[in-house]
C-alpha cells in the first residue's frame, strides 16, 4: 500500500524592524541654523547656542496639489508573516497593520485631524536638541521616530553621506557601525597611499615621472622638496586619486606622453585632441596612449622615443 507524503510549503518569516541603531545627530554648519546666530557670526559655529533650542519632527502634511492631508508613511499593501502575529494573521500583516498591534492605536493617515494619530498623538511628535537622539530600530516606537525622520526629506539628511547635499538639512541620520567601517576603509586606503608616497619619494627619477603623469611639466628651478610637496599635495587632497594614478596601468604610458609633448614629438591641443608633429590626429589621451602602443605603429613611437632621449641631453 503507498503512502502519500503530505509537504507543507516552508513558511517564510520576516520583520518590519531592524537589527541597526542609528543615531540622529544636528549638521552644525547648516545654513538653517542661521536664525540662530547673531549677524555677523561665524555660520560654522555651534548652532545651538542656548541649551533650550529644539526642533520638532511629524509627519509632513502632503501639498494641497497632491490633496492635502498626511503623507503615508507606512505601507498598508504588501503582507508579510510574522512570527509574533502569524495565529491572528496567519496570511501575513501589512506595516501599518503590525505598526496598529504594536502601538495599540489607528494609524490611518486619512482620519480627520482630532483623530488623526499622526497630528494629535505624542508619540509621532520628535522633539531633538543638540544632543541628538539614539534609535534601536529593533524597537518599535524607535523605527517608527525613524520613519518620521526619514519622512522629512528636507530638513533630515537620511544619511552621514548626504549631509551636504542640502542646505535646509538640520539633522542627520548616521548609521554608526557604517560609518566605523567607512573610517577604517579610508584609514586603510590612506596608509596605502603613504606606502606609495615612499615608494615615489625614495629617488628624484620618480617624483619627476608622478608630476609627469599628471600631464604637468617640472619648473627648471625645481628641486626634490618641491617635488615632494607636490606629491604629498595630490596624496592629501584625494588619497583615493593619488593610488588610482599610481596604479592605473597607464601610468608610465601617461608620462611618455607627457615627455613626447615637452620634446615636441607630440602637441596637445586640448584635452580631446592629441596630433603627432607631423600632424596626424591620434585623439584624446586613452587614444593617444592606444595608437601608440599599436604594433602597426611602433616605427613612429621609435622615433618619438629618440625625440624624447634627444631633448634630455
């Protein structure tokens, strides 16, 4: 006698929380602030200058183009299952409807303002300082202070990244262990750089070759400090520039070019347009460096080359 195996689909659980604290700290350079200092003030200055300075946070109200009324932060369409509610809502819950268990409360953004949940109800109102504010956003009335945040576009940055981006930004919202990561990576990028820096630095043939690569000429009256200089300058402004130039696999080809052009075996027009003496076009850089690297053309790169040993002598 078979027996037929009886299979139950694998249930799928998920969460409308995170595992993520994030702070919410002022940009204290922030144009907004400027109503704050007195005229004549450095505006880069704390903006906070009185303890009692606050700034609260709703849900902003939609334009009256777009209707009026609250806008809707929280999903009320797509269902997902949850473990906590899965015996009441055993075919999943939307935000909102997790957001109403959890909170005890209507959170129907439509309601009329006395009833309204997003207008009248302290928990949807943020009141920040100077000191900022930690969110657990594993913790349900934490997540929801962040989605209101996030909801005021214009004076919350949604990120430590972003924080520039606008000048009506009064806080940001700064992922904490991102932005450790992201310290360490530049740390670690910078301390490549300056192995690279040394390398560069140990003889004058080439600092002369790095300023070169950069389509610069070297002064006559140079000497190795100014070389140095200029190098630590490019490495400070951009590590991340100073190691892709190092290590762009074009680099001694760049500063071929670049002696080529000071011997006059090559005239750079523009930026798009490099010609041979004899005229002929060879196109931007990258297409300079490619046609002189084309096999079919290594009698003319030859003779540029003995143009360049010429013009050193």
């Amino acid at each position: 006698m078979e027996t037929a195996e009886k299979t139950t689909a694998k249930k799928v659980y998920g969460s409308f929380l995170k595992e993520q604290i994030v702070s919410v700290k002022p940009i204290e350079s922030s144009g907004k602030w400027s109503n704050l200092l007195v005229k004549g003030q450095d505006m880069k200055k704390d903006p906070f200058l009185y303890n009692k300075v606050k700034r609260s946070f709703q849900v902003p109200l939609n334009s009256e183009r777009l209707g009026g009324g609250v806008k809707v932060i929280l999903d009320n369409q797509k269902r997902v299952l949850i473990k906590k509610y899965e015996n009441e809502y055993p075919d999943g819950m939307t935000e909102q409807e997790f957001f109403e268990k959890e909170l005890g409360a209507d959170l129907n953004p439509f309601k009329l303002k006395d009833e309204n949940f997003w207008r009248m109800d302290k928990r949807a109102r943020i009141v920040l300082t100077k000191e900022g504010l930690t969110l657990n956003l594993n913790q349900t009335l934490d997540m929801l202070k962040y989605k209101i945040l996030l909801s005021n576009k214009t004076r919350v940055s949604p990120s430590y990244e972003e924080r520039k981006n606008s000048q009506s930004y009064e806080f940001m919202i700064v992922d904490e262990g991102r932005l450790i990561s992201k310290r360490v990576e530049e740390a670690s990028t910078r301390a490549s750089a300056y192995v690279k820096f040394s390398e560069i630095t140990r003889n004058k043939a080439s600092m002369v070759g790095f300023i070169k690569s950069l389509g610069r000429s070297i002064p006559i009256n140079h000497t190795e400090d100014w070389l140095k200089g200029e190098i630590l300058n490019v490495l400070e402004n951009d590590s991340v520039k100073f190691l892709s130039i190092v290590e762009d696999p074009n680099y001694e080809n760049r500063i071929f070019v670049q002696e080529a052009i000071e011997a006059g075996a090559i005239k750079r027009m523009n930026e798009r347009r490099y010609v041979l003496d004899n005229g002929i076009e060879l196109g931007d850089l990258i297409g300079t460096i490619n046609w002189l690297n084309d096999p079919d053309n290594q009698e003319t790169k030859m003779r540029v080359r003995t143009q360049i040993e010429m013009s050193k002598k």
